[in-house]
C-alpha cells in the first residue's frame, strides 16, 4: 500500500492571482477562473486574462466537482519529493461537466486520483473530494471515480 | 515560397563530445563543438561575425550558470575567439532550435552579419535539481502551484497523458512507439556519435523496459546526455567558396497556433498547431512532404514524432501508428525517420542532431546511413501541440 502524499515536503505559496483559489478550497470550494464578459472559463488560475475575448477582469465560478476523466498517467518514478513513497500514483485530467462551452471546448483540471486508481479509464466520471493537509492553510482537492463510463459527455476533438 | 529561399545555406557542422560522464563544464563543450563547426566549414573563428544560440535549460527549475548549465551569446563571445567586432547576435527562446537557424538566415539575408556560428548546448542536470525531491520543503509557487500538488512535475508525465489519450482516441498500441525507437536504435547503430552507437536494441528489450511514466517508458525518453552541437550558416554566395557542398536553406516554419489547452496541455490542438508550422515551411519551400527524401522529426518523447508525421501531412491523422509499422521509416523505406537516430538514441540535443543529418544527407555526408542523391529533407522540431519550429535543406538552391 502506498504511503499518504507527503506535503510537508512542498511548500505551496499562493500568490495574488491565487490566494482566492486556495482560501475556497479550505472550505472545500472548487473554484475555476470565469470571465465576466464572455463566460469562458479556465484554469488554473494563473493566466491573469481571458484567452477569448481578452477581458482583463476574470472572476471566478465555483464548479460542483463532478467531470470525466480526459486522459491519465500512472506515475511509477517519483519526481516531487512529496510523492516518493506515493507510487504509483494516477494524476488525470478531468474535464468539468459544468464548464463546457459552446465550439466543443471544456474546463479540465488535473489531479491526483485516490487509491481507487485500479478502476481509473479514459471516460470514467468522477468527483472531488478534499484532503486536510499537516498546513491548516492548505487543502488538497483530490479525485475518485464516481460511476460507469455509460452516457459520458465525450470531448470533440 | 519564402524570398529568401536557396539564399542562405548550413556549411559547417561540429559536434563537442555526447557524454553522461563529462569531463569539463558544458561551456568547454560548446567551445568544442563550435570550433568544429569552424574547422568544418574551413573557416577561422575570427571571421565569425553572427552568433546565436536557444539557450534554454531542458526543464523549468533546472540550473541557469552561464557556461555550467546553459551557454549563451556571451559565454561564446567572450571565449570562442570570434570576430573582434561581431555584427550580430541574437537569443532566441520562442520556437525552439531551428528558431535561431532561422533567424541567423534572415539576418544573413538583410546583410547583417557575414558567417554565423548557431549552437545547442545542453546539460544533464542532476536528477533531483528543480524537484527537491528528498531535501526539505521546496517551493511550488507560480505555475508549481497548480503542477507539483500533483506529483506531476515533469514532461514526461504530461507526454504520457497525451499518448494515452492517443491510443484511445485512434487506437493505436505500443506496437508504434517500439517500432519508432528500434528504427531509432538501428540508425544509431550507423552514427559514430551517437550515444548508443554500439548499443543495440530488440524488440524485448523494448517491452522489457521499466515504466518510467506509464504508458511510456524508458525507451520512449531521449537520453539526457551533456553536449553540444554548432552549426555555420551563411550566405549561399559565401558557401560556396567554402570547404564543404552547401546544404542550402529552402523553407522555416514555427508553430504560431493558439492552443486551447493551458497548463495542461494534452493531445489537443496537435494537428492544429503542428500544421501552422508544416504549412508555413511547406508553402515557404513550394515542396511537400511527397518531395522529402527523408524526415528528421523531434522525438525528445517517443510520441512526438509520431504527432509530427501526421500534422506535417506524411500521413493522415490517426495513421502514423499504421504509417510507422512494416519498414517504411528505415533506411532504404519510403520515408527515412530520423536517421541518424533521434534524440533517442543518438542523444538530448533537441533537435540539432535533427538539423546536423538533414544537412548531411544532402551533402552526401551521411556516412553508412547515406540516402543516395537525397535532395530535400526536413528537420522538425518541439512537440506539435506545444511549440516548434522546422526547416527544409536542399541539395540544390
Ligand atoms: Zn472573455
């Protein structure tokens, strides 16, 4: 069994693009960067500006968490320090149901998925859950697979 | 058709050492394959008036000690002997390696400078730099914010997420990637610089490989070596004069598309944003990929340059697992690829080992991997749905 992900070995530091983002996800909020003007959204919330219409003013939506799984790797050698006695672990990207747009494009974030990372596939839905961390400051989101792959939204590609 | 098309020309190749045991400090290295590239061409470092390099670190986080880690315009300029008043120089970090080959044209073009030497210079860092895996807290702040939470700090993890994505989305198997890295491994076979030039490679000991990012694994990841590679250009006028036949400068391309995906890119937009690039070369040369005697496509991830063959339309998308399978990309096939043995197996130099075998195909100084009478063969490099940048060398102008 794979030991816990270590974050007293990474020292997160929110900044001004940030700290919002961090400060709802210790009330197990999930936020994405919305654009007033257009509606586009996306993350992480480090692009200060909206991709589309250029908007300098983003602000944020809170997502319900649920998504299916885009596409994953099973990490095998550790390269974060925090995660070396982690492996394997599944990182995914998840895309957002409730942020998908008009043209096809979708929200996607990534994350690590809990130990359920034998039943991980491309297509899966899936949901987040939160991870107290030693740092009272900082909260993890987290994934699990929610469902069967049946009736999946599909990405157009 | 690009103006400056058979204007300028590649007339020197010099290559230090490709080592993972170095021996002197990645500077010195430049300063060798930069002389080479000098002797090369049958010039003096004194008559070098143009200088360019992508001095970029291979990843975020690594070291920046100019002649340790990168080596950059001041570094060669201070200690190659060059022109006591060069003409120009330029530092590119947009596109990727063929970006200051092309820049160096261009300004040879305009009459800007009169020989330039362009060399990559890469270092293996140590494998724990940048992560500070086992040493304390280190910081994720800007972009490490939203990355190392994750575990997911390198590229090969995102490469891996992309040909999973791949194999889903087209159906394509392993199969594809062991044949690109055992074509690889063959040609290197024929490179006396190749890292893995004695070194074979069977089909076991691909699939017997250990993950390193599954579903990629050790195999499917360039080999980080220290090393550097130089080239000359100049004008075509100029090169001819010099020792070697000129591979001339037909067509460039750089990846100039939007992509959708940010931080995490994936698989999209590979199509797209390659073929802004391979439309920009194919139209700047008036040549297509049918006219190609051989490809040499960036491979830093095995993936990569099964991406390539179809976003520069050597293929339709979805048929490069197909495309690369039955002995069409050896030497001696329909298409060559990467033969002088890619990244993979000739080592980590990003895409100049790329741009040096483009060059000598077609001055018919390929050695045992020569493609009789090549005439036009292109070098291109990045991942398509990153960045990148391409050119075409020409036999004739
Ligand atoms: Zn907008």
């Amino acid at each position: 069994m794979p030991a816990p992900i270590d974050y007293s070995k990474l020292r997160i530091v929110p900044d001004f693009d940030t700290a919002e983002w961090w400060a709802a996800a210790r009330e197990h909020k999930y936020l994405v960067r919305q654009c007033p003007d257009c509606g586009h959204k996306w993350f992480p919330p480090i692009f200060p500006a909206c991709a589309r219409c250029g908007s300098l003013k983003p602000g944020w939506f809170q997502t319900a968490g649920k998504g299916v799984i885009h596409s994953y790797v099973v990490v095998v050698q550790p390269i974060v320090g925090a995660f070396i006695g982690t492996v394997p672990y599944v990182v995914a990207i998840i895309e957002l149901d409730d942020c998908r747009e008009a043209g096809g494009s979708v929200t996607r974030v990534a994350g690590v998925m809990l130990d359920d990372e034998p039943e991980v596939a491309i297509g899966l839905p899936c949901e987040v859950v939160y991870e107290e961390t030693a740092d009272p400051r900082i909260v993890m989101p987290r994934w699990r697979v929610s469902g069967s792959a049946a009736n999946v939204w599909r990405f157009n590609e | 058709m690009w103006q400056g098309r058979g204007k300028t020309a590649i007339a020197g190749i010099g290559y230090s050492e490709i080592t993972r045991k170095p021996e002197k400090p990645l500077g010195l290295l430049a300063i060798d394959a930069c002389r080479a590239a000098i002797a090369d061409a049958g010039l003096q470092a004194r008559q070098i008036d143009g200088l360019a390099t992508y001095p970029e670190s291979p990843f975020a986080g690594a070291g920046n000690r100019d002649g340790e880690d990168v080596v950059s315009v001041s570094f060669v300029l201070n200690h190659l002997g060059v022109a006591a008043d060069v003409n120009w120089y330029a530092q590119i970090e947009t596109g990727m390696i063929a970006s200051p080959v092309i820049e160096a044209a261009n300004a040879l073009i305009v009459g800007a400078c009169d020989y330039a030497l362009v060399w990559r210079a890469l270092h293996r860092p140590a494998p724990t730099s940048g992560s500070g895996a086992g040493k304390g807290a280190p910081r994720a702040g800007g972009d490490a914010q939203f990355i190392a939470p994750y575990g997911a700090a390198s590229i090969v993890q995102t490469h891996a997420i992309a040909w999973r994505r791949y194999m889903h989305r087209h159906g394509a198997t392993r199969e594809a990637l062991a044949a690109l890295a055992l074509n690889s491994r063959r040609n290197a076979n024929l490179n006396p610089r190749a890292f893995f030039h004695s070194t074979p490679m069977s089909r076991d000991d691909y699939f017997n490989a250990r993950m390193i990012a599954e579903p990629l694994c050790l195999y499917d990841c360039d080999v980080p070596v220290d090393g550097c590679v130089a080239l000359i250009v100049t004008t075509a006028d100029r090169a001819r004069d010099l020792r070697n036949r000129p591979a001339y400068l037909a067509g460039y391309g750089q990846n100039t598309a939007r992509r959708r995906a940010l931080l995490y890119y994936t698989l999209d937009d590979y199509m797209a944003c390659g073929g802004s690039l391979a439309q920009k070369l194919w139209s700047a040369a008036g040549l297509g990929p049918q006219e190609m005697d051989a490809a040499q496509l960036y491979d830093g991830f095995n993936p990569s340059t099964l991406y390539w063959l179809e976003a520069a339309g050597f293929c339709r998308e979805g048929e490069g697992a197909d495309f690369v399978t039955g002995g069409r990309i050896a030497l001696g096939g329909e298409l060559p690829v990467n033969t002088f043995g890619g990244s993979l197996s000739e080592g980590r130099m990003h895409g100049m080992g790329h741009i040096a075998e483009a060059v000598r195909q077609v001055t018919d100084r390929a050695e045992k991997r020569q493609i009789p009478g090549a005439s036009a063969v292109c070098a291109i490099d990045g991942s398509p749905m990153l960045r990148g940048s391409g050119i075409i060398v020409t036999r004739d102008p």
